[in-house]
C-alpha cells in the first residue's frame, strides 16, 4: 500500500519554472531521439553536409538580420494607438431598471443556492476562495 507521502510534491516542483524546465528538456530529448532515428542511416558525410548546411543558412539568416539593424532598413513601422479597435459604449446603453434587474436574477440565483447542500457548499467553496469576490458580490447586491 502506497503512504499518502508519497505523492507529495516537493516545494521547488512546485514552481513553474521548474515545471517548465522540465518540460523544455523533456521536448528537446523527444526531438533528439527523433533525429537520431531519421539520420541513423546516414553516412558521415551525409552528416556533416547536413550540418555545414544547416550552419550556412542560419549564419546567412543572421548576417541579413544584423545587416538590416545596423543600416536602419528593418524599422518598424511606428504604433498607431487609434488603429487598435476599442469598444466604446455611451454611457447611457445600461439603464438603472437593467442594472436592478440583473442585480434582482443575481440575488435570485444565490438564494436558490442556498436552499439545496450542494450550492451551499459551492457557495461556501467560493467565499473561501476569493474572499475579495464574496465582499464585492455583497456589496453589489445591497446596493
């Protein structure tokens, strides 16, 4: 029988870093195994060609990236703020009967919640929770 220890996590796992390390080395040795099992058949040569290819193309890649930066030809075109769409609703669109009205649905909603166990618990899970998100939900329904 297994101890309920056993699946304890340790603190430092915890960390997304750390969950994230591993998940990098864990796709790089799938990408290695998988590249070891397509060149498995190729000669020395082949190899190197492959390699001295690869190093080409991505030295070119570079030499043109650091030409255009150098010589001021890869500018990006500036930051527009009003090409980026916002919505804008007047300030009228939500009238206070809507807003007493959801206000009204919503208090429904939770005193329906309260009358059966599994909503009290489900209410009782949020309070504990978010705290915050309780006392703005009071706060809004006594208003």
């Amino acid at each position: 029988m297994r101890s309920i220890h056993n699946n304890k996590k340790n603190a430092g796992e915890a960390s997304i870093t750390s969950r994230l390390s591993r998940w990098c080395n864990r796709q790089q040795h799938r990408l290695a195994d998988m590249l070891n099992r397509s060149t498995a058949h190729w000669t020395g040569f082949q190899k190197k060609l492959a390699l001295a290819l690869f190093c080409l193309t991505m030295g070119a890649n570079s030499s043109i990236i650091l030409y255009q930066s150098l010589s001021g030809k890869a500018t990006p075109e500036p930051l527009r703020p009003e090409a980026i769409s916002t919505v804008r609703l007047p300030a009228d669109t939500f009238s206070a009967h809507a807003a007493d009205k959801q206000r009204r649905l919503l208090k429904e909603k939770i005193d329906s919640l309260y009358r059966a166990d599994s909503g009290r618990a489900q209410l009782d899970r949020i309070r504990r929770s978010h705290p915050g998100l309780w006392d703005s939900l009071q706060i809004l329904l006594v208003e």
